[in-house]
C-alpha cells in the first residue's frame, strides 16, 4: 500500500541537488517563480538576471527576509492553500534558509502540486 504524503508534510531535498528538472512541472514553476520575483520586487534590479535553479536568494540574489516573506507572499497568492510556505521555512534550519536555492524552493512547489 502507497500512502501519500499530508499536505503539511515537507518532501526533503537531497543535499546533492544538481538543478535538475525531471518534468515540465518543475521549469513552469521555475518560470512562475521567476516571474514573481521581477513583479514583487521590481527595485531589486532583476532584470536580465538569470534566475536557475541554483541560483541562491541570498547570495546571489542579495534578497533579504522581507524580500523573501514578500515574494512567498506573491507565490501563495498563486498557489493558494496548495503550497504551504510556513511549513516549508519552519522545516528548514537556519543556514538552510540562508543557503536556500531557487531549485530547492521549486522542488517543493512542484512536489506540492504534483
């Protein structure tokens, strides 16, 4: 017997990410995500910047908490109950909010509306 996993279930991803997309799902979330991320934070400069799925939110997007809040904001307008963002960052330790990926945050969208 298969059991699916509870929507408040976070699915772990491995540290060896390598940016992979194994379905379409993923580069459509990838695209949504990135379209977020030019329409809520605009002033950041984004604009011709190459946002794949290793690029880091911190490190190499120099976005801050209130950047990140607003942008899981815009995504969960999108998404609505189907992704659970709290859930997501309360799953994650501290360095691995700093350290988060774009892949990372993608996998998790796409886990949740596959």
């Amino acid at each position: 017997m298969t059991t699916t996993p509870t929507p408040d279930a976070v699915t772990p991803l491995p540290e060896t990410f390598q940016g992979s997309f194994p379905g379409t799902d993923e580069r459509a979330v990838l695209a949504e995500l990135t379209e977020a991320l030019h329409t809520v934070l605009p002033e950041l400069g984004l604009e011709g910047t190459a946002v794949t799925m290793d690029t880091r939110f911190v490190e190499d997007l120099d976005l801050e908490s209130i950047d990140i809040v607003t942008l899981t904001g815009e995504l969960g307008r999108r998404y609505g109950d189907r992704v659970d963002f709290p859930a997501f960052f309360a799953s994650l330790e501290l360095p691995e909010i700093i350290e988060l990926s774009v892949g990372r945050m993608v996998h998790y969208i796409a886990g949740r509306l596959g």
